[in-house]
C-alpha cells in the first residue's frame, strides 16, 4: 500500500480519506484536521479514530460522569482515583488495594470464549499497571432468555473463557452474577473484575516523564487479531443479522499473561519502571498518547520495531491492533540492561520502540519517515464532548402506572408452596453452581468467601488476617421502571452484600451498561442512573474510583435494559471474624432487620409468574442501609451472629432457601402478626437482611438494633430438615434442593 508520510499529507489536502469507515463523524474528521493544520496521515487517522470512539474517549458520557468528582464524599482512603488504570484504596497496615470493573460485551457475543477470556485477560493487565499483584477476579453476566438458542450459543463459550483465562492465571473467582432476560438476547452483557493488592510505596501511574527515557514495548508479539477490536466493536449497534466482525475479536493465551505479571512484578521490585500502560483498548494508539499526554514531553517511537506475528501488517493497522498480554514501560536509559535481564529470564519479548522527548509532540516513524505528527493530548484527553439530547421517554408513566402490587396473587396455602418452587426453579433465581464450579474458586488458598456467599473474600496478609471483600450488583429491570432508583439499588445491594459479610464499605467501582446514546430515551436512563449513582456515593461516604461506561448495547433499535452494575469493595480486619450465609447449627435463632412493604414491581415474583414488568421498584433509603451495615459489621466482629444473607431478588424466601440449603439445616418461620404471607415471603423491599443469632447473643444483639432504632423482627428458628412456614406450608430440604440446583445444569448440561 502506499504510505502517506506528514509531509504528504501536508502537500495533499484534498486526498479523500476512509474517517467514515472508521467511526468518525464528518465534523470529528474536520476538528483533526484543524488540530493539525492540515488533514491527517493514514496512521493518524487510524489513531484518532480508535481513540475517539465511544469506548476509549466517553464521548457521549463525560458530561454526566463529571458527578463522580463533583459529588465525591470526602474519603480518606482513596489513594488514587477517576483517570487512571484503576482506582487505589487504603485498607491499613500499609497495604492498598486497587479494583476495577469492565464490559468486553461486544466481541463476547461475536466469540464468546476469546471474547470473555481477553475481558479477564484486559483487566487483569489495568490492575497490574497499577503496580498491584492481582489476587482475584469476578465476573457480572448477563445473558438473553435461558431457553433461547442462542443462549445455548453464548453461555457455555463466555463461561469457558472466563474459566479458562482465569484459572490458567491461578486467580481465584470469587464472584459476580448470571442474569438472564429477553432484553439481552443480542447482546450479552460480560463485565469482568479484577482486585489487585500492594503496598501503598508500589503504586505507578500510566505517564511518561523524562527527556531520554526509553519507551520499551514489552509481552506478546503484535498481530492481526483484535485491529479495532472493543474500541470500534463497542461503538457502534449491532445490526439485527447475528455474528460477524470475527477478526476483530482478540485472541488471548493466558500462559504468556501468567509470565508478563511475574515479569512486572520483578520489575517493579527492583524499581525499573517510571511509568507504565497496558495495551487494551486501542493498544498501541492508546499506550503511546496516553503515556505522552499525561508526562511531561513528547514521544518518539520507531514502529518498524514493534515485534510482530504477521510481518505484512501496515503501520496504521499496528497501532490499532489490540493483540492481547502486551504492556508499555519507560525506563530510565541506565536501567534498560537490567529491565531486558528479567524480560529474558521470564522468556518475555522485550524491545525499546522510542524515547521520550524534550517537545510536546508525539511522532511515530516507519522506516525513517515520519507517519505521526501530534499534541498527544488531542488524541487521549482532549476527544470530543457532546452533550446528547435525553428526555424521559413517552411510554415511562404507562410502565410506571402498571403496578405489579395488582398482580393476581396466590389464592391458597398450597398455590403460595407451588409459586415458592416456581420462583426458586426460575433460571435467575436458580443455583449457578453449574456455571461457577467451572472456575477456580480457591486457587492461591487466600480466598475465605465465594459464591454463592454474598460478597467475596481473600485474605491479604496471612500475618494479621487482613482481607478485602467485594460484591458486584445491578438489576435492569429496577433501572428500567425507574433509572435513578435502579442505580442505587444496585449501589445499596452492593453495599448491603458487602457488609453482610462483615467488611466496612470503602469505595466502588461501576460499569454502566447501557443502548445507544444516540436515542434521546436511553440518554435520559443514562444521565438519571448516573445521577442516582452520584447522589448515593455521597450519602453513603463511599467514593467511585473508577470505572468503564458500555454503550451501543443494543440490536436494531432494540436497547437492554438500563444495566448500571455497581462493585463494592470493603475491607475486614481479621477474615477470621466474616460472617457467612449457612444456617449451621440447630436451634439458632432467625431474625429479620429491616421494614418489610408491599414492594413487587420488578420483582422476581411478577417475572417468573406473571411475566410482567411494570409499577415502581422498590423505595430506597441509604441512611437506612448505612445503619444496617453498621449493626451488621458490628454484630460480625463481635460474635453476635453466626450467619448473615440479604434480601434482595426474590425477597425473603429466596434468602432462606439458600441459607437453609448453604448449611444443610431447615428451619422454622412464623409470618409477623398483620403481615401478609404472601409480602412476607417475596417482597423485595430494600435495606433488609436475615440474621442467625445464637440464643447465647440473642439479648445483646436485640439490645444493640433497639438502640440504634434498626427494626429487628424473631421469625423464626433453624431446626429440622425442610423450610416450614407455619399456618402455610413446608418444603423438604430434599424438594428444595432439587427445584433449585436442576435448573442451569438442565438447560446447559
């Protein structure tokens, strides 16, 4: 192909160029062209196009996330936060740990193993950058109706790759979601989680600072797979026609990631890094203007250098090749012979691609001529902005007035037992056993809680028994009835799973999984969910840190539900302290915390039996999660229960069945006086939690809730081998079991 060089492009300014095919809009191409002065070269092109798209530059988001920073409560713990690799919290003893959660949706549902594997393989690499060990990942999924074909299609690939990549790294997964719903029949939802632990001396930050300092290209050689790969695949819609854009889908092998970790954690220790990126999204384009933009000079770099799988790939198609398990460092020029010693000794490629300048350019060469030419800030920070229309749309007061509390419900004992199996067998509300047993749950023997437990633990220092905690939640159904009180409900789930556990709540991580901003409606979910979010980290005093924002999730003109997934992480002093979900023993005693209303819509009940969405999700008071929390954290370090579970999706049936089933023991439940059985057992009201209390603790713990004005109902009792609600009915362990854990293994077994 003929190359266009910057002073070519200089010489020819009416040469037609592909901006079109790449993603640009006719007035981006025209800002790079008054960027630049002139039009841009081929590469040029190429790098502005990948790194203006929606999934590397925010451009249709940055308005509204801006909240984030506006509104952040005031937190000691933050280390490091929005605008970088990942977010750092302090979680004491001199540790810190880093988090963040991601989507890799697009290219999972055109590849679903490689496109799940490189997702845990790309954010695996954004906690490492950080300066981190990875310690665990998780991973929040979202699939189109069970029993669709596709799904069938979609599912077992997804959840291979995440086992495969995963395990093969020895990184326990310790938790997430599977969610299944019509609405993500096209478009599959693949969020993946990474935590990562060091010490607070070991942070780095993504910049290169230092005229001759060396940029050194390092881990897998480039190749052809993955060119435009999420930046481009996650910028668009898909059309309604299924499949295709295969070779955009990266390619991971996880063996080579394993080596580049220990690769850079040897590297950091002998402290031979000034700063460093990995290369996802955007890969090179973005490693090379990322690191420019955010030193304090320019950047030369030799392309013709790069280390390649296919050596007839042009320059433009090498910087936006998003091959996987590869990182960019600069480093100091008399500590360059020892940085190769240890790439060679962990039989990583390394090779130095440029150096750092006294200017304020970034200029890339091929075979001695100059194909880049530019501020690396116009390329990584300073994308567009649009400010997208939204408006509530026209049909949200008709879904609003549907009320799901007018839903028939059962008329006898013996129909509320049957709707109880339904709901239970229902694929979401079913065991995902089948799915999680596929992933090492327990591999590096740090991990103390996974699923199905309601936040996931590792401990971070065997010495004193430090651990971390992390939940990761969202229901799009709840966002779709209402966007601002579906975020925080799936921030307060998060919250509320994490406690539950026994950890403090620190900080949290998003990933907003929403259609196309392009629909003035799917805007409005956007800028009211992102609202709820804000105004719920500032109430509940836990920062964002960071994040990933997924738009374009839709097929045709067919968008997802609103799907803002919230992290949590928290930390524990002592894991030894958690508190777990089983019912263990005989004879404990079971109490309710929290107001129960009659709060059905978006509820697993009027989704399973009535196939309705419809009405208002349920109301949301943080002031009230934070004292729930609280009692919880102070019940669990102070022995005053031995079990804790939320209630949240299918209420409070839901929670016992699996407590009971968790632990191997019945138990035995009496409705309160005045209180509807039927809303007892599935209401989904919010900032409520069931507790197993040791009738030694009982008086303590009952004192300590009526201090502190959290309502605290006895409902009950663990005893005996089936779930009985009294006056009602009662349910086999045995029958429960079997409802519950036949479900997933039928349908992909």
């Amino acid at each position: 192909m003929s190359l266009d060089t910057v002073k070519h492009a200089a010489e020819t300014p009416d040469t037609a160029q592909p901006w079109a095919e790449l993603g640009l809009k006719q007035d981006e191409y025209e800002r790079i062209r008054a960027i630049l002065g002139r039009r841009p070269t081929g590469a040029e092109l190429a790098m502005y196009s990948v790194m203006w798209s929606e999934h590397c530059s925010y451009k249709s988001s940055k308005v509204h996330l801006r909240q984030f920073g506006e509104k952040a409560p005031e937190n000691d713990a933050l280390l490091v936060g929005i605008g970088e690799n990942a977010g750092v919290v302090d979680v004491g003893q001199g540790y810190a740990v880093t988090f963040k959660v991601e989507s890799h949706n697009h290219p999972s549902y055109i590849e679903p193993y490689q496109g799940a594997a490189t997702g845990v393989g790309g954010i695996v690499r954004d906690i490492l950058a950080m300066g981190a060990r990875p310690v665990a990942v998780m991973d929040p999924l979202r699939f189109g109706a069970a029993d669709h074909p596709d799904t069938k299609r979609v599912l077992p690939g997804v959840v291979a790759g995440i086992g495969g990549y995963g395990n093969c790294l020895g990184l326990p997964n310790i938790g997430g979601e599977v969610v299944f719903d019509p609405c993500y029949q096209g478009n599959p939802l693949v969020n993946a989680l990474c935590v990562g632990v060091m010490k607070h001396e070991d942070i780095h930050l993504a910049k290169a600072s230092g005229a001759g300092n060396k940029v050194i290209l390092y881990g897998a050689r480039t190749g052809g797979d993955g060119i435009g790969g999420v930046s481009v695949l996650a910028s668009e819609t898909f059309d309604a026609t299924g499949p295709a854009k295969r070779p955009a889908v990266q390619v991971g092998d996880p063996f080579q990631e394993k080596l580049l970790i220990e690769c850079t954690l040897e590297l950091f220790r002998e402290h031979l890094v000034e700063g460093i990126q990995d290369l996802g999204g955007a890969g090179l384009s973005c490693a090379t203007s990322e690191l420019a933009s955010a030193g304090s000079g320019g950047m030369r770099v030799e392309l013709d250098t790069v280390p390649l799988r296919d050596a007839t790939l042009s320059p433009e198609e090498i910087l936006m090749s998003e091959s996987q398990e590869r990182m960019c460092a600069i480093v100091e020029p008399g500590k360059v012979a020892r940085f190769m010693e240890i790439c060679e000794k962990w039989d990583v490629i390394a090779t130095v691609i440029g150096e750092v300048t006294e200017g304020e350019r970034l200029e890339i060469f091929w075979h001695g001529e100059q194909i880049v030419d530019v501020p690396p800030r116009t390329v990584a920070h300073e994308g567009p902005v649009y400010e997208r229309p939204y408006a509530r749309p026209s049909w949200q007061d008709e879904l609003q007035a549907d009320d799901a509390n007018k839903l028939p419900r059962p008329a006898s004992s013996d129909e509320l037992r049957e709707q109880v199996l339904k709901v239970l067998a229902s694929p979401n509300q079913a065991s995902k056993s089948w799915i999680t047993d596929q992933y090492d749950r327990f591999v590096q023997g740090n991990t103390v809680l996974a699923q199905p437990e309601d936040s996931g633990m590792v401990r971070i220092d065997e010495s004193t028994n430090l651990g971390v905690a992390v939940a990761t939640d969202g229901n799009g159904r709840y966002t779709k009835l209402d966007p601002y009180t579906g975020a925080q409900l799936a921030l307060a789930e998060s919250y509320r799973n994490v406690a539950a556990t026994g950890a403090r709540p620190l900080a949290i991580s998003n990933c907003l999984n929403f259609g196309s901003p392009e629909d003035p409606g799917v805007m409005w979910q956007f800028a009211e969910a992102t609202r709820g979010l804000a105004d719920g980290c500032l109430a509940l005093g836990t920062p964002v840190t960071g994040g990933n924002v997924s738009l374009y999730n839709q097929t045709g003109e067919t968008a997802i539900h609103p799907t803002p997934v919230v992290a949590v992480l928290g930390v524990i002093d002592d894991v030894n302290r958690r508190t777990p979900m089983a019912f263990t023993e005989q004879g404990q005693l079971l109490y309710l915390l929290g107001e129960t209303h009659e709060e059905l819509g978006g509820s697993a009940w009027s989704q399973v039996i009535h196939d309705h969405l419809g009405g208002l999700p349920p109301r949301v008071d943080l002031e009230r999660e934070k004292l729930l929390a609280e009692i919880l954290i102070a019940a669990s370090r102070d022995g005053m229960i031995d079990a804790a579970h939320d209630l949240s999706d299918g209420g409070l049936v839901q929670a016992l069945v699996e407590s009971c089933l968790r632990g191997g023991n019945g138990a035995r439940i009496l409705v309160p006086e005045g209180l509807d059985p039927f809303v007892f057992l599935f209401s989904e009201s919010a900032g409520r939690a069931v507790v197993a209390v040791p009738r030694s603790e009982e008086l303590r713990f009952t004192d300590m809730c009526g201090a502190r004005g959290l309502p605290a109902t006895r409902i009950g009792v663990v005893d005996g081998e089936s779930l009985e609600v009294q006056g009602e009915f009662g349910i086999s362990l045995d029958e429960l079991r079997s409802a519950h854990q036949g479900t997933i293994p039928a349908l992909f077994g």
